[in-house]
C-alpha cells in the first residue's frame, strides 16, 4: 500500500561529517545578492596567504541551484585541518573583518562528496545544521 503524497516525508540525504580518506572543503554560502563574490575571493586569497602559506589553499566560487553564492576553500587532506580553519576564520573574524560581510551566511566543513551530494540535491541548510550539531558535540567533548 502506498502512502499519500501528503503522508510522504521528503527523504533527508544520507550526510555524515567524518568521512574516511576523504578531502575536505570549507564552505561560505550566502543568498545576499549584495555579495561580490570575486572580491570574496581575492579577500580570502589575502586571508589564506597570510595565515596558511604553505597549505597551497585555493578559493573558488560557485552558484547553487536553490540561491546560494558559494565560496570554496579547498582543500584539506583530512577533516581536522579543516575544522582548525573554520575554527580559526571563526576566531579572527574572517566573515566580518576580512570580508566585511555582515549579512547572514553559512559556513561549514564538508568532505568532497557530501559536496558533490549537497549540490546534487540542493541540501545547503540540512547540512549546515548536521555540522553544527557535529561542533557542539566535538566541543562539548573537550574538557
């Protein structure tokens, strides 16, 4: 017997955080159609020159289907390394100092192929919360 269309729940994706002999991307998403993401990223290009030298990050950009800009910094060999990124943009305030962005944005670290399947099936949002549900647990853990 099949369900109702109105009884169907819309299938999440099957996203996790850790991936094993994955790379990773950090990821800075925003609807504001004010965002030049060009400037983002010659200003996050800057940013990874003077504090991750010699990590060969590059920065690129890319349009989702359901709004979002994106910028990608890529890539980091393991998950760890990318956390200490976002965790440091997070610190210095990379978002609003560097950029001198102050409207809303999203911001995570995701393994290639969760990206790959994020923007396959527009999940921008769910992963976001899947992340950050990921952080709190990973610094509710530290003593």
């Amino acid at each position: 017997v099949a369900l109702p269309d109105s009884m169907k729940q819309e299938a999440e994706p099957d996203f996790v955080v850790e991936e094993a002999g994955q790379q990773y991307y950090y990821v800075f998403a925003t609807k504001a159609d004010k965002a030049d993401m060009n400037e983002v990223v010659a200003k996050v290009t800057k940013y990874n020159d003077e504090f991750y030298q010699f990590d060969n990050l590059r920065a690129n950009t890319y349009v989702a289907n359901d709004g979002y800009q994106l910028l990608l910094v890529r890539q980091f060999k393991e998950l760890k390394l990318g956390i200490d990124y976002f965790k440091s943009a997070e610190t210095r305030s990379l978002v609003k100092k560097f950029l001198g962005f102050d409207g809303t944005y999203l911001n995570f670290v995701i393994s290639v192929n969760n990206f790959k399947k994020m923007m396959k099936e527009s999940k921008l949002d769910a992963y976001q919360k899947l992340f950050t549900d990921y952080t709190q647990k990973l610094n509710a853990q530290k003593p």
